[in-house]
C-alpha cells in the first residue's frame, strides 16, 4: 500500500479586499497612518476606494 500524505497549500497572509467607487473589488492594504487603501497587484493608491472588508485565506466567512 502507497504512503500519502496530505500536503496542505502555503498559508496566505490576512489582507483586505477593497471596494472601489467604480464598482471593482480588488485585493490591497491599508496604511495605517494614512488610512489609504493601496493595491496588491501593483502598489498603486486606490484613490476611489469606498469600503473594505478582512480576507484570510485559511478562513470562512
């Protein structure tokens, strides 16, 4: 009988995902001295940011 073992996937960092005015969501951060929303993808601010909400990859919400 074969030995397997369950590999369990790299945990991710807790993050945000950010709404934006314009109707997109996107992953990002925020810093916390400004209060700015900035992207994941690219670093860029997200000027138009409206709301967010806490993401965990290893979590259900």
């Amino acid at each position: 009988m074969k030995n397997t073992t369950l590999q369990m996937p790299e945990e991710l960092p807790a993050g945000l995902v950010v709404f934006s005015a314009d109707g997109r969501a996107q992953f990002g951060w925020q810093n916390p001295e400004t209060g700015e929303f900035f992207a994941e993808v690219d670093g860029a601010c997200i000027t138009n940011a409206v709301g967010a909400v806490a993401w965990a990859s290893d979590r259900m919400h």
